[in-house]
C-alpha cells in the first residue's frame, strides 16, 4: 500500500473531479466528492458518519480496579479504556465505509489517522495512491477544508 504523507501544513494535493476525500475524527467522518476542477475544488458532502455518544474514560470507569490473585499474591487488573474502544470501533466504522475504494485524500488527526490506517482494507491500496495529512479539518466549513486543501493554509 502506497501512501504519500503530509504533516505540518498541507502541501497542494491534486483533486482530479468525481476525486473523494475523506476528513475525520474520532468523532465525525466526512466522504466528500469534488464536483470540481483540480484548480478550482468544489467540494461535496456526500456522506456523514457521527460517533455514538462517548463520555471521558474517568466516566466510564468503575469505583476500583479488579483484584487478581495468584500465589498467594494479590494485584490490581489493568481497566479497559472504553472510551479508546469506542473510538476504535468507529475508525472500523469509518474505514468499512468510506475506504474501499481508497479516496485521494485522507485527513483526520495523527491518533485517529493511525486507527484509520491500521483498518484499511488491503484492497484499497490497489487502486492507487491515497495522500494522508495528519490534521483535524472535519469541522470547519466547507469552504475552509477547499481553502485549505488547495493549499491556502495559513
């Protein structure tokens, strides 16, 4: 799987029309579609994904830890993060339905881009190159995410 990487601001990616663009969060996914030209993005929404409701771990957690005992020894058992299992349950949510095929470009902060990764499908490397920018766009305007994408981020 080929992929080209963008981390400090977001370099020109070219947006060829009927093009699609995934931005994300871990808790908002966008499929857009350019209705555009390469040099003149006109970004549609063509599909929202939101998370369920998904409280703070401190809030999700019990009282006290579980206690395990082996040989006579006594010790505490690591709490499960729900509120990380969510956000990975929606990054396999989000990689199921808009992944496959790869979109051109995908954005979404460095944890969750790296969820996203970890889940998408093999097949959607085959049909070319996605470029990955590790910033949170999902919820700006539309306008700004075309603003920014064609590469007048400030």
């Amino acid at each position: 799987m080929s992929h080209a990487r963008h981390s400090a601001g977001i370099a020109p990616v070219r947006i060829p029309n009927a093009a699609r663009i995934v931005v994300a969060d871990a808790r908002k996914a966008l499929l857009l579609v350019n209705e555009g030209e390469a040099d003149v993005l006109n970004l549609r929404i063509e599909r929202v994904l939101e998370a369920p409701d998904n409280p703070p771990a401190r809030d999700q957690a019990t009282d006290r830890p579980g206690r395990l005992q082996s040989g006579g020894q006594r010790s505490a058992v690591e709490q499960t993060d729900r509120h990380r299992e969510a956000e990975a349950a929606f990054a396999a949510e989000v990689a199921a339905a808009f992944l496959d095929p790869a979109p051109v470009l995908l954005t979404a902060p460095p944890e969750f881009l790296a969820e996203l990764r970890r889940r998408m499908p093999a097949s959607a490397g085959q049909t070319g190159q996605t470029v990955q920018v590790t910033k949170d766009l999902v919820h700006l305007p539309l306008d700004e995410i075309e603003r920014r994408l064609a590469g007048g981020e400030g």
